[in-house]
C-alpha cells in the first residue's frame, strides 16, 4: 500500500470505531478515536487492562487541545513552542463525557480521563501521526502496543502477536521512520502554572 492509501485506511478504522496499531514518534501505541467511549473500551480490553487508568492521547496542534480541556494554562503554551522532542502534558479540567453517555465530538470520552479530571495530551513530532490526527479532526489514543505489566515494545518486530491479531487495522512497518522507541516525558500543569515532573 502507498502511505497516502495507508493513511485514508487508518483514518476510515478510527472513523468507523475501530482500533489501530500505529508508529508514533515515541514507541508504536494502541489507537481509536479518543471521543468514542466504545472504542476506547476496546483498547483497554485489548491491553488487559484496567479501565480505571487514564490514557494519554494525541492531537494534531494546542487548537485542538483548547476543543477538549477547559482552559490551557500559559506555561503550557511555552513548553509546546519550545519543545523538540516528545512530550506529554497532562491538562486539568478535561472536557469529557459522561460515563454511559453515548460518544460525541465535542467531548472526550469520559474513560480516557483521570479520576482528577485531567487529560493526557502530545503532540506528536512524527509528521504521518500528526496528518492523521488533523484528518480525524479530534484527538487518537496512544497507549503502547502491550499487554499491561508487559514491557513496552521498542520496535514493531517485538510486539506480540496477539496484539496485531486483536486491531482492525495494522499499519505496516514501513511507514515507521521516526519513532525513538522511547517513551515521551511528561509533565503535568496547573491553571496557576505550576510544573509537576511525572517522567523525565
């Protein structure tokens, strides 16, 4: 498939509900529209894991982010305009969904947030990962390719069969050119610009 087919195939999956695994400019993540409870609960399923836990999500730019957090604190701003390498910031104040509410684009689905209310928020540096974001038009989950308490998979080649059996959608390899295999940092801010370190 040429990457523009590729691209059109994995944006139809998130838009028909379903789920994807995709190269990210961190480490290759687990994927659905991050408004559709449903798929979101799919990806918790396929991880084994609990869905109590937050999930860290991708938006294409900081106006997409204004759509889905009341209020981006300042020092926020900064730390995007400056950043060069992946970073996640977790906001406050999600604007989310009910639980049991059915999806919407205006909200994120109410189990991609913290029980604080919070969001996990990257902008992704990987160009075909940020164009597919913008096509969607809301923001992707990005939780890594593994069963929960398993290790991170750093390369495609390492993540389990299992895994690549349980998505709608494969992206192949081959459109993997700028993943690190590293996790990204994060920080979480306050709406009085208060830094916390989660992950350097």
């Amino acid at each position: 498939m040429k990457p523009e087919e590729i691209l059109n195939e994995a944006l139809r999956t998130l838009k028909e509900g379903g789920t994807i695994l995709y190269p990210t400019d961190t480490v290759w993540g687990l994927g659905c529209d991050a408004t559709n409870p449903e798929a979101v609960s799919r990806i918790f399923e396929i991880k084994q894991r609990a869905d109590s836990k937050s999930l860290v999500l991708l938006a294409s730019d900081l106006d997409m982010v204004a759509k889905y957090v009341r209020e981006i604190p300042s020092i926020a701003i900064d730390l995007v305009e400056v950043n060069d390498a992946p970073m996640t910031i977790i906001y406050p104040e999600a604007q989310a969904g009910e639980p049991g509410a059915p999806g919407d684009r205006w909200h994120l689905a109410h189990n991609t947030v913290a029980e604080d209310g919070s969001v996990g928020i990257r902008i992704p540096l990987m160009d075909w990962c940020r164009q597919l974001v913008y096509k969607l038009g809301r923001p992707i989950v990005s939780t890594s390719a593994n069963i929960s308490g398993e290790p991170t998979p750093q390369r495609f080649s390492d993540i389990p069969q299992e895994i690549k059996d349980a998505v709608d959608f494969v992206v192949p390899p081959s459109v993997d050119t700028q993943s690190t295999g590293k996790a990204s940092q994060i920080l979480k801010v306050g709406l009085r610009g208060e830094i916390e370190i989660i992950r350097k």
